[in-house]
C-alpha cells in the first residue's frame, strides 16, 4: 500500500519497531538542535516541541533568505511570537477525536451509515455508496478514492479549494463505487472530507466551530484554527518549496482532512490531554481515539479513530502530514509520557528522515543539508538584463537532461 504525498502517513519506520526519544543521547533530543538539523540551508522556520518527564520545550529556527545564518526565536522573551503553520492530515486525528467524543456519548455508532446519517441531505444515486460506515470512513477503507474523480495532479490544491460542501454532496450523491465496503486500506482524504462534514451537518454547526468548542478550548489550545485571525495570520511561517516562495493553502471543505493550523505548543497540549487518558479533560474519548479498529493495510502498523498505532517494541501513537509548503510531525510515546512535535515551513525540509532517526534511536543531526533542487518549469519565462543588473545561475543537470532555459 502506498501512502499518498499530500497529508500521507509516512509509517514504515513505525511498522519496523524502535526505541523511544528518551534513548537518544540528550544533545541529541534537545529541540534546538533537531531544529537545526530538519532546517538545515534551507529557507523558512522550524518548530520543534519535547515534551518529557513532566516539561515541555519549544525551539524555533528560521532563515528568511538562502544564505543567511539560522535565527533563533526566543520564546522565553517573546512567547506570542511562536509561529503557526499548516499542519496538514493531522487535521484527521482531530476529526476522529469529534467522531470519539459522539460515539462515547451516544449520539452515533461505528456501524452507522453514511446513507442514514445523511438522510434529506443527500440522495444517493447508487445504494452501494450509502451503505458505507463511519468506521470505514474512520480506517480508509471506505472505498473512496484519494480525490474526487475530477481533480487532476497539478490542480488539486486549487480545485479543493473551489469545491464547496455542495460539491462535496453532489458527487457523493452520483459517486460509483466499484465494489461493496469496506475495502483494503487506501488512504483517501475525500473519505475524512465525508466524515467531518457529516458531523457539521448533523451538528448544524461548522466543522471548525465543532473542534474549537469540543477539543481546543478546553484544552487551551487558542492557535488550532482552521481561519486564523489578522494577529494570528502575522504569525503563520512564511511558506517555502526549496529555494522559491510558496503560498498557504485554504483547504476549504476538506479541512477535516487536512486544514487545521496549530503550533507545537498546541500539539504538545493535546498530547498531554491524551495520555491523560480518561481522566483527563477529553474523558473516555482520548482512550477510544487510540482504540484498534483494524489493520492499516500491510504495514504492521493498526488505526484506531484516525491515528495510526504501533505496538511493538512499544506503543507509539502517531501521524503525519503535508500541504503545499508546509510539514508535519506527531508521535506520542503513552508509556514514556513522551511526545515529539516538528513543523516546518518548507516542503523540502526532512521532517520525516529526522523524526525516523529519532525513533530508531541513532539521531545525530543531518550529516548533509538537502540540496535544492528545482524541476523542469518551475522557472520558464524570458529573464531580461537591465543596465548594468545581472543574474547568476549556478545548475546541476541531470544526466540526460537538457539546459531548462535558453540564453538568447
């Protein structure tokens, strides 16, 4: 099973086993060094947030153009100054938290389908596709592809944009499945688009409106948005994919999927609540959240309402994900009451290979920055020397490949 590039689980380091974060040498683990290592020469910022033996410990790094030195922002004299980013298919844990929350209380069942729950909403073409359950929706196997049919590789970013719940209803409603659910494990962020937006409509109330009152406001997280005020959006990390400026991303109606912004603090609280357990502030529901519900695919690895779960050598709670510019790391370690939080600002920077090596155990910093490297097109145009004004280009071709650009 292949996880997709946008919002994807990365899984495999999970699936094989690993020490905890607490086993890595302590220089090692400290945040502000795994800040350095994930930012390496790239543009844009880094959070990162540990949280272990009761504290929590937030560094921020940033670099505004190619060749300045790293920034330290200090949070200690300017804790308003954390900045917020895109945080991609995290977004999914907090629609199955909501999803937790109402099964605990009654208000809907795992066998509940989409046909009956949707009821004067939508009118289901085929019977096929009504019959799919939230439990389906909750472990990818609802049968649903990835994206609507109709959105195509390079314009899906807008085209999710454009799409609106009517959209969403619309081809729900003449959607063809192929075969009867729940089928084998295939990610799709048009199934947790689905979900999310069933609770809205049930709720009569927004999706956002729905995580903000039941899971970040009593637990204070005050920067988990999916629409950030003009205070908050000063603080978003300016977005970058490799050398080039990138821009946010709306994710509309499939915020349930992945449009959730937040900041490492805000993670690191949810985290706690979690291994909290029922004790803590989201009661029974933190422990249904990381209940098995099914094998995820082939990977060794469980599901449970949305966060994907690794037991072996140890339990490990997790997930990841990506948007246009923005990358996101969470892993929490229940046994440890440890948890890792990394959030970057650009699409090129190795949240994943750091976050593998410090589950394995043999983190010790990026041996080699990222290169950046630019595809074909993504600087086609005419370039025109003014005066006495001249542009430098220093290129590493691809065997086989040709100059992207012509001198004239």
């Amino acid at each position: 099973m292949t996880i997709p590039p946008l919002f994807g689980a990365v899984v495999l380091a999970f699936a094989l086993g690993a020490p905890a974060l607490a086993q890595a040498p302590p220089a090692e683990r400290e945040p502000g060094h795994i800040a350095e290592s994930v930012l390496g020469k790239l543009p844009g910022t880094v959070s990162v947030g540990v949280m272990r033996d009761g504290r929590v410990e937030v560094a921020v790094r940033r670099r505004e153009r190619i060749g300045q030195a790293i920034e330290t922002v200090d949070l200690v004299k300017q804790p308003a100054a954390e900045p917020i980013f895109e945080i991609g298919s995290v977004s999914k844990v907090f629609t199955g938290l909501l999803t937790a929350l109402r099964v605990e209380r009654g208000e809907l069942r795992l066998d509940d389908t989409i046909g009956d729950l949707l009821a004067g909403v939508v009118s289901f073409r085929y019977e096929t596709v009504s019959t799919i359950q939230l439990r389906q929706l909750l472990t990818h196997t609802s049968c649903l592809k990835r994206w609507p049919a109709a959105f195509t590789p390079n314009g899906m970013f807008q085209q999710s944009t454009q799409y609106g719940v009517a959209g969403l209803w619309g081809g729900l409603s003449s959607h063809v499945l192929g075969r009867s659910p729940p089928c084998e494990t295939a990610y799709s962020n048009l199934g947790y688009a689905v979900l999310g937006q069933t609770l809205a409509e049930r709720a009569q109330r927004p999706w956002e409106a729905l995580v903000v009152a039941d899971i970040a406001q009593p637990l204070a997280m005050y920067d988990t948005r999916q629409h950030l005020s003009p205070t908050q959006r000063s603080r978003v990390a300016q977005p970058w994919r490799g050398g080039r400026r990138s821009h946010a991303w709306d994710a509309g109606v499939f915020a349930p999927a992945g449009g959730l912004h937040s900041t490492a603090t805000d993670l690191l609280l949810f985290s706690r609540a979690l291994m909290q357990g029922g004790a803590g502030p989201l009661g029974p529901a933190a422990h249904r959240l990381v209940t098995d519900l099914t094998a995820f695919g082939d990977t060794g690895l469980q599901i449970g309402y949305g966060v994907l779960l690794s037991h072996h050598p140890e339990r490990v709670w997790f997930h990841n994900g990506e948007t246009l510019a923005y990358k996101a790391e969470w892993v929490v370690w229940p046994d440890r009451k440890e948890a890792l939080v990394i959030l970057a600002s650009n699409h090129m920077a190795p949240t994943r290979d750091v976050r593998r090596a410090l589950v394995a155990g043999t983190f010790a910093g990026m041996a080699q920055a990222p290169e950046l490297v630019y595809t074909l097109g993504e600087f086609r145009g005419m370039y025109e020397e003014k005066g006495a004004n001249r542009i430098y280009v220093r290129l590493k071709l691809v065997p086989g490949h040709k100059l992207p650009f012509s001198t004239l």
